[in-house]
C-alpha cells in the first residue's frame, strides 16, 4: 500500500499542473486535457484519504468522477470537432460568434 505523504504530494502537484495547462494553454485540446489531469489528480486524492479513513465513499466517489469525466470529453470533444469543422477555429480567443 502506498502511503499517504507520497499520494498527497503527487496529487497535488498534478492537480497544480492541471490548473497550469487548463489556464495556461490556448488550444481546446489542451483546456480538455489540463481539466482531465485536474480530476484525475483529486480522485487520487480522494483514493488516498479513502484509504487512510478504511471508507469505501471515496472509491465511490472516484467511480462516480470517471463517469461524469467520460461524459464531460464526449461532450466537449464533439464541440470541439464542430467549432473546427464549421468555423475553422483552432485557439478559443477566434471564437466570436458567442459574445454577447
């Protein structure tokens, strides 16, 4: 079993790096995958603290995030797929159609 100093530590500086490449990159590629690094990095966590507390909430929970991510990717890749097809758009600031 891993414990938990070392799961906290690669947790956070994943989440850390997933919160740089969500802000930092331009691309909606790289938004989608900043996001995903984020959300993978917290259900570390919550295996983690899972473990340490011997609770089987925070694997349900784990459960739980996967399933709402792999909706959240289909759904923004096939925005993602449409914005380029019909407007060529290849950075999110292109984007002026929705500007109210």
């Amino acid at each position: 079993m891993i414990p938990l100093v070392p799961a906290l530590v690669v947790g956070s500086l994943g989440f850390l790096l997933g919160l740089t490449i969500l802000f930092v990159k331009r691309g909606p590629l790289m938004i989608l995958v900043g996001a995903e690094f984020a959300l993978n990095s917290i259900n570390l966590l919550f295996v983690a603290f899972s473990r340490l507390h011997k609770s089987p909430l925070g694997d349900a929970v784990v459960l739980f995030t996967i399933a709402l991510a792999a909706v959240e990717v289909a759904i923004a890749l096939a925005l993602i797929f449409h914005l380029y097809r019909r407007l060529k758009i290849k950075a999110l600031e292109e984007l002026e159609e929705l500007k109210g």
